[in-house]
C-alpha cells in the first residue's frame, strides 16, 4: 500500500481525476439512493399498490364523492374507498387547535392496512361520530390517559360536532394518504351525507375490466347535475402505484413523486458513474507502466496473480472510499437543491437502509473499477515488462475508444439539453389570446377600493376583475342550447375593464353596448355553432340568443392543455368577483413591490400578487426541471470527459516524446505536432458522432411530436452539439500538444 500510496503523490494529476471524478459520480449517486429509497417507504404497508385504482378526473387526482352510487352498481368494481382533507377548528380535553383532518368513508382501515394500536378496522368508524387518532395526538393531547373514549370537538359554523375516540393508528412517518392525526367519518356533519365534494376515489377493480369503458359508464351512472349535463372532466384510472405529482393536482394526495423525472435522474446517474468507472479503468490501465515492473518484480519474487489481483482491487477500495467520502460531503450540499429539483425532500442516510447500501455501492464500485486493471497488471509476462517490452500503444487505443465513446454521449445530452430549452422558450411564448406580460392578479383585499389607492401609482395601468386567472383554467362551466344539441361552455368571468387589461378584442357585437350577464364566444366556437345550425337547418341568428358577441381565440391553461367545449367570456357583476387583474406601466417584480408598499399602508399585508408571465412558467415547471437536470448531468459529463481527456493527454505526451523528438530531428514542424495530437483525439470524437448525432435525431424527432406546438428539429443542434464538444477536446489537450510540439529533441533523446 505504501508504493501505491507514493505513485499517487508522484501522479497527482491522475489521482485528482480520478477521486474528482468518483467523488462527483458518487455523491449523485448517494442522492439517488436516498431518493429512491425515501420514495419506495411511502405508505409501505400498502403492499397492493398495484391492484388499487384511483378513479379521476383529467387533470386532477380527485374526482366526487357522489361517485359511490356509481361504483356499487358496477360489478367490476369490487371494493372502494374514499378520503378528502379538511382544515377544522378542533378542542380536544379543553385545549383548542387547529388541524388538518382526513374525512374519510366508514371501511378506511379495512381497504387500506394502516395498523391499529386499539380499535377494529372494521368498527372503528362505523359511526358517524367516531374519531380514530394517531399515536403522537394521543400522547400529546392526553398524556398518560387511554385515549378511547376521549372526544374531540369540531367547531362548525353553526353547531359543534361531538366526536368519540374509537381507536388510535401508529404513526406514519411517510405516506401519501394519511396526512393527518385524526380521521373521520366523512358523514361526521350532517350536510356532509348529501353534500357534492371533492375526494379521493380508490378502488379494487377484477381483472377482466375494461377501464376506458368502466369509466364511461360510472360517469354517464352518476346522476348529479355536473355528470347528466356533461359539465365535470372526463373520468380517468391510474394504479396508485403509478400515481406521481405531474396528474395535475395532487390534493388529496400528498408527497407524490415525479416518476418521468425519477427515471430520467436514474439514468444520468448511471451514465456519470459509469463514465467515472470507465475513467478509473482506463486512466489505471494508461497509468499502469509506471507500476508494472513493480508489480512484476514481486511476482517474480513468488506473488501470485490471486494475491497481485487482490492488491490492486484493495487500492481501488481505498480510493473508493474515500471518493465516497467526498461524495457525501458533496451530496450534503447538494442535497437542498436536488430536493428542489425533484420536488421532494431527499434526507441522505435517514434510516438504515441507505447505509447498507452505501456500503454495497463503495464494495460494487471497487470491484468493478478494480478487476479490470487487476487482470490485465496480472496476465502481462513478468519477464517482458522487467525487460521494458510490454505494449503501452493498446492501453492509449482503447482510452481514446473511451474518450470517443464519451464525446457521443456528451453530443446525445447536449443536443437533448439545447432541443429541451429551445422547445420550453416556444411554448412559454406562444400566444394564448391574450397578454400575460405586465399582467398581474391580485387576492385578498375584500372590501378595499383597490382603483381608488392603486389607480394612481406610476406603475399601475389599468385595473379590472376575474374570476380566475385564465392560466390557471377556467372560471366554470356552464351549457348552452344549440338546436337539438348541447354544448359546453368553459367561461372566463370578468368585468368589462379586464377586457383591456388582458387584451382580448371584441370582434363583434350583437348590441350597442356591454351589459353584466353578457357572454362573448370565441371565433372558432362561433364558427362550430354556425355549422352545426347549418346541419340542424336552424335559423344562424339564434346565435345572437347563446351569446352577445364574438371575441378573438384565447385558450385556458398552457399552449399544451386540452380542453372541450367552447371558451367564451361572461361579464359578471364587479362585486361578484373576487381576483384583480392589473395591467402594469413598469417591469412586472417593480409594480409587486410598489402595490405591496402602498397596500400595506392600509394595513393590507396578507395578499396574494403574482405576474401570469410567472403562472405560465410555473404550468412548465416539469420541462423547466428537466432542462436544469440535462444540462446539469450534460456539464457533469463534460467535466469527466475533459479530465480523462487530460490525463490521457498527459499520458500519450509522455509516451510519445520520444518518437517526436526523432521526427523534429528529420524536419517535422512544430504545427504538425501539434495538429497530429489533435487529430488523434478528435478523431475518436467524429467517428461517436456517425452514432450519436442520429440517435439524438430519433430520440428529439419522437419527443417533439408529443407536443402541438414545437420547434423545427433542425440539424443546427447537432451541428452545434458536435462542435461545443470538439472545442472542449482541443482545449483540453492545447497545454499537452503545445509542451510536445516544443519538445528539445537533444533534452528528449537524452533522457531516452
């Protein structure tokens, strides 16, 4: 160990790169670990995952409660369950508090196997009255005393609700359904048996079903307002074990993970620990003649190969280690904005899984980057690389195979990462109908004369109201009859003024003048409605009796969401609305901070005020992570290839200062040289780019086409792609072909 010790402190190069690059590798992989890990112990005692359904509508990981009728009179649908969260006044043993509250149906604890410490779960909610509640709750609000029994007050609007302590379930520390302390019959109010409410829908459904038809028939079976009038989304089923955060809304799930961006994380993972594997081995194989008489003599002296191979894979587990060491410290720092990016919280070695399999990793990665230099250090002859004869141009060809390797891969990721944000910029900008920039919405100011204190500021353009911000969906839904058929109509409520906050132009009107009740359709709804007046025989101007008016296109949502019906404008009464909308003179972050400033003069501090350009954005925040990711694990990439790149350079220099020194001596230029340990390098770069630049062509080409609105797939982003990554090779072996063009043949020949 001690000469492997003293060929690092004479190598620091090599062993920088090669603890850098372990280091870098490592700690993403650390960061996975505990990521994977952490997402696998969600609700862990659900072990049937995969035989549960959540009913939803599109868009949504909710649907209705009144969805049970539907549910029972299908016989596919063999159990079901349902749960919502709620935020209640709650008084428990005289002490009052506020807390979230699962509401959930009577068979909770039976469908789902959370454990109980008292209680059946087949009683414990049978009443509309029971509680059960969680072993922390019960310490905390009745310390020493058997909670069974205790009551917990819900303090409604109009009444108080009385609820008895059945049973207590142990804590779980990581779930996506049970995020609450206490859980109640979800018929705890009296109202709550008839009320229309969003939940939760999980279902066992038999192997046999037809999931698009069953859908179709527990929403045409349900017989409230919004499914006989076609007014709710379409219906839906994902296995919970699927379900992940890009559903749309996630309430009242919690925790969901981004399953795209889960497997995505885990390739690049792969792909830099494999590139920092693949460095040890080549970089230890080039480096190899510097220890190969060494490691010969002791052969010869009576070591044998199994002994000689168990060395080398032990110094590769000393430099793992303490890779691994490193690679920790840089997954701690990293650990906050991988979180961030993943959307999840990452807590790196937070339970003892993670440990065990630290230590699997640091095991795994030393054999595998130590076997490989091992059989080749052990089968070379003793005697031949005693005398000096073994062959050093093998470990520069196969290095050079690597780096080109490397350089496609790196062409792949770069092209993925330029295609990805110029396609995210398309879409962001891509018109919607009307203006986001310098548009702001503004919440919480009841009763306040916003015009009145906010007309006046330099910022401050114009003010109107809506309903909701058209970036975030609609205001409602509402039907409208034309001739024998019905349509649906997505309604954008606002004021009249808002008009000319958001830009959207009239295009025509069907009266003098604008009054409250009016709905304006779009251009492409006013012509469907024509046409199917045409194919009814229907007289076109009872259209004027389904709205006032034709306004330009506008879409709710993103560039990408999909919406049935026809989008139409409603002016509602002012006092009727409750979100401003401001269009502003000045850059948008400038108008936040003046309206804050000048509201919180009036005492107004808890507002909410957002630009729709950021809502936008937000809608993208998947392609947004994405692109962070790739051009992360792109640069990681690069990074490793420019330091194999390096320490191959150094190598080959070495070795070939020699040959150099004789071709200057019979007349070669010190140009030549340099262009000749170029074309070396960047050859292997070419050759991966016959492979990578058609894969990368593919795999864009098929990503693009998922989206309506995309970018030319144009060959500039390959061309570029290959020229970033042929100007990092150049650079990175400039300093190398310029000390061996410079070469003194005297001083090289001499020391030969």
């Amino acid at each position: 160990m001690k000469s492997y010790l003293r060929f690092l402190s004479r190598n620091k190069l090599y062993t920088a790169i090669e603890v850098v690059g372990l280091s870098i590798a490592l700690a993403f992989v650390i960061l996975l670990s505990s990521y994977i890990i952490d997402s696998i112990s969600y609700d862990k005692d659900i072990v049937d995952k995969d035989e549960i359904y959540v009913c939803h509508f599109i868009n949504k990981a909710s649907s209705f409660n009144i969805l049970g009728s539907s549910f029972e009179k299908c016989p596919e649908v063999e159990d079901y369950c349902q749960f919502t969260e709620l935020h209640l006044h709650l008084s428990a043993d005289g002490n009052a508090f506020e807390d979230d509250v699962l509401a959930v149906s009577s068979n909770f604890f039976e469908f789902l196997p959370y454990k109980l410490t008292y209680g059946n779960a087949a009683d414990v909610l049978a009443n509309n009255h029971f509680a059960v509640v969680s072993e922390s709750f019960a310490d905390r609000m009745f310390p020493g005393d058997r909670p069974i029994g205790k009551q917990v007050v819900c303090c409604m609007e109009d009444s108080n609700v009385t609820l008895t302590i059945t049973g207590v379930f142990e804590d779980v520390e990581k779930t996506q359904i049970l995020n609450a302390d206490i859980v109640i019959n979800q018929n705890f109010y009296d109202y709550q048996k008839d009320a229309l409410f969003p939940c939760g829908n999980l279902l066992h459904i038999s192997d046999d079903a037809n999931l698009t038809e069953l859908a179709e028939r527990i929403y045409n079976g349900c017989d409230a307002f919004l499914f006989t009038e076609k007014l709710a989304p379409k219906l839906t089923f994902t296995k919970l074990s699927e379900l992940d955060v890009n559903i749309g809304d996630p309430s009242p799930f919690g925790n969901l993970y981004d399953r795209a961006l889960q497997k995505t994380f885990t390739l690049f993972c792969v792909i830099l620990l494999v590139f920092a594997i693949l460095n040890y081995i080549f970089l230890t194989l080039a480096f190899s003649r510097f220890r190969i008489k060494e490691l010969s003599i002791r052969m010869l002296l009576g070591t044998n190969k199994m002994r000689a191979s168990i060395k080398i894979i032990a110094e590769s587990m000393m430099l793992t280690s303490l890779a691994f060491g490193l690679g920790i410290i840089l997954a701690m720092a990293l650990e906050s904005s991988a979180s961030e990016l993943l959307r999840c919280r990452i807590d790196i070695f937070s339970n003892t899984v993670e440990v065990v399999w630290a230590i699997m990793i640091i095991v795994f990665t030393s054999l595998l980057s130590g076997t490989v230099p091992a059989l080749s250090s052990t089968l070379v002859d003793p005697i031949n690389a005693v005398k000096g004869e073994t062959r050093r141009s093998d470990k520069v060809f196969f290095a050079k195979a690597f780096i080109g390797i490397q350089g496609g891969i790196c062409i792949v990721i770069i092209s993925i990462a330029i295609a990805m944000f110029f396609q995210t910029r398309k879409m962001i900008d891509a018109p919607l109908g009307y203006d986001t920039e310098r548009v702001l919405t503004l919440q919480g100011c009841d009763g306040l004369d916003i015009e009145n204190h906010l007309g006046n500021l330099p910022s401050v353009k114009s003010i109107g109201k809506i309903g909701r911000s058209p970036v975030q969906l609609s205001s409602g839904a509402t039907q409208a009859r034309i001739g024998n058929d019905m349509i649906k109509l997505n309604r954008l409520d606002c004021s009249v003024s808002a008009l000319e906050v958001l830009g959207i132009e009239i295009v025509e009107q069907f009266s003098s003048e604008i009054n409250v009740w009016d709905k304006f359709i779009t251009e492409s709804g006013y012509q469907s409605i024509l046409k199917s007046y045409e194919v009814q025989g229907v007289d076109p101007e009872n259209i004027k009796t389904v709205c006032s008016g034709v306004v330009k296109d506008f879409r709710f949502g993103n560039i990408t969401t999909v919406t049935d019906g026809v989008n139409c404008i409603t002016i509602m009464p002012a006092d009727w609305i409750p979100l401003y909308v401001i269009k502003c003179n000045t850059e948008e972050h400038q108008a936040i901070a003046e309206i804050s400033d000048r509201l919180k003069e009036v005492s107004i501090n808890d507002l909410e005020i957002s630009s729709m350009t950021d809502q936008l954005q937000e809608t993208f925040i998947k392609e947004k992570n994405s692109i962070v990711m790739i051009s992360t694990f792109a640069v990681l990439c690069v990074l490793l290839t420019i330091m194999a790149i390096v320490a191959i350079s150094s190598y080959y220099s070495q070795m070939k200062t020699h040959v150099t020194a004789i071709n200057k001596v019979f007349g070669a230029s010190q140009k030549k040289v340099f262009w000749d340990m170029v074309w070396n390098f960047t050859v292997p770069i070419l050759i991966s780019s016959v492979i990578a630049v058609p894969v990368a062509y593919l795999y864009i080409d098929k990503w693009l086409q998922s989206y309506p609105v995309r970018i030319e797939n144009t060959f500039g982003i390959y061309i570029g792609s290959l020229s970033l990554v042929l100007m990092i090779v150049v650079a990175s072996i400039t300093l190398q072909a310029i000390r061996l063009m410079r070469t003194n043949p005297a001083e090289a020949l001499k020391k030969e």
